[in-house]
C-alpha cells in the first residue's frame, strides 16, 4: 500500500503547515520508552504495551516518510535490555521477528531503506538472518533511510571503534597522527548516517540510556511524557515543531548564527537569479 495515496487529506495540510515553519531535522533518534508502564497502568501485560508499541512504530514511520524526513534511528533493543526476565526478552524478539516478516514489503514498496546498528551477533539467528535480508532487499531504495538499534549500546559502539582503530594502528593502517574526529566516526557503526538532529524520548525520563552518545553531541533533545504507545504522528508534529523554534549554534553566538543565514539566503537568491538568466 502506497503511504502518500492513504494519507488523509487533513493531514497533508498538517505536515505542508510544518515544512512552511522552517527546516525540517534531516535525522531524527527516538528512544522508545514505555511500553510496560503504559501497559500496567491499564491492567495489562507487558507483552501488550511492546505489541501496542509497534503500532506506534509503524505510525512514525509512515508520518517520517510522507513529509519528508531522510533518517530515522529507532533504539529498539539495547545491549542492557538482555538483563530483563528472559520470557520478557523472548517476546521482544519474536515481535521483532513478526516486524521483519510482516512490514518487509510495504517498507520496500514504499522506498524505505532498511539498517540496523547493534551487536547482531547476539540476536536469535532467524532474527540476524530476517534482518540481514530486510537490509539487502531494500538496499537500493532511496527515501526514508530507517535504522533499528539492536543489541546496540554507545558505550560498546565506542570502545568497538577504538579497538579497531589501535588495530589499524598496529598494522599500520593508520598512524596516531591521523586520528580525529572525522576518522574516529567513520569506525563507528553509524558511518554513513549524518548525526541526528533531534532526538525524543518518551516517558519524560531525562537520559539518553546509553544511546549515540557520541553522536549526540550536539543534537536537539525532545521529551513529552507520553509512553511510547500513546506516540503517534500528531506528537512527532509537535516535536517537529518545537525543533524548528530552536536556534541550533553549535558552539556560536547568535549573532553569528544570524550571520552566517543571512549570507546563506543571499547566495541561495543569487543562485537563483544566476539560474533564471541561464534559462534552468
């Protein structure tokens, strides 16, 4: 089923209110939080909250791609979350399994780009194997690129990237002299994804539990109290929306920010005219 063809006429003309504010984050993070308590507090089970929490899930990422967002990272499963009761952890990977079976073909129909980041090694093999063929059939799609944390942790994604380079290092590869920033994130698990731009939480807990803890370094952060199986597209508008309000200054003055998109809008104009006299 075609996203763009289902979506409702009304909230076309919410998501075409929100790309007029401003720019839209190119990379969004979302740390999934809350699926138990939301279900205890109905009297529910756990295992139900995790399967309303997939609705949630398929929700943000239909509204992500029809307006137009280019990455979104789900932290679906840290390295932590192995120390939970093992009936618990036994669910998760099924209703991960069920995901991977059941949304393949309506992610690929619909252009979506499947990755995952994480020790994949320690996932059930039908798991590594479902997700390995997700990832190479839709390979080549070129919208929404969607990236599931698995058996994933910062801490561990950090210290991995290390011990590959002090490796490269004794082979030779790579001399001390030529590490910097730029060399050290391409050891990381996420090389190739552009940093996120905003990242939300829900359950209003303040913490980002182990999650792209260097690639958070200047990402905006969103926290609603909402769990995560009450998150639906409306609650992503208004932290689209919130994020636009922001002035990101990565370091810079206001001033400067100012400056710095004054002169980006005036070469943009002239680009513009430069291309109207060319006849483009």
């Amino acid at each position: 089923m075609s996203w763009v063809k289902e979506q409702s006429p009304d909230d076309k003309i919410v998501q075409e209110n929100i790309i007029k504010e401003g720019k839209l984050p190119k990379h969004i993070a979302v740390i999934m939080d809350g699926n138990g308590r939301w279900a205890l507090e109905r009297g529910l089970s756990r295992t139900e909250g995790h399967q309303e929490g997939i609705e949630s899930v398929r929700d943000i990422v239909k509204a992500s791609s029809q307006i137009g967002v280019k990455y979104l990272t789900l932290y679906a499963f840290s390295i932590e979350n192995w120390k939970r009761p093992i009936t618990e952890v036994g669910v998760l990977m099924k209703l991960l399994e069920h995901y991977l079976r059941q949304e393949l073909e309506e992610l690929h129909n619909n252009n979506v780009r499947l990755l995952s980041i994480g020790k994949s090694s320690s996932l059930p093999k039908v798991v590594q194997r479902l997700l390995h063929e997700s990832c190479e059939t839709t390979k080549d799609n070129t919208g929404l690129t969607l990236t599931l944390a698995l058996s994933y942790s910062g801490r561990w994604d950090i210290v991995r990237a290390v011990q590959m380079i002090a490796l490269d290092v004794r082979r030779g590869k790579v001399s001390p002299e030529d590490i910097n920033e730029d060399l050290f994130s391409n050891y990381l698990q996420t090389k190739g994804i552009p940093e996120p731009d905003l990242l939300i939480r829900t359950s209003g807990e303040m913490r980002l539990s182990n999650f792209l803890l260097w690639e958070m370094a200047y990402g905006e952060m969103y926290i609603t109290d909402k769990y995560w199986p009450e998150f639906r597209r409306n609650d992503l508008y208004d932290a689209l929306l919130n994020f636009m309000n922001r002035e990101r200054r990565f370091g810079k003055t206001s001033a400067q920010v100012a400056s710095e998109n004054y002169i980006k809008q005036k070469d943009s104009y002239l680009q513009r005219v430069v291309n109207a006299i060319k006849g483009k």
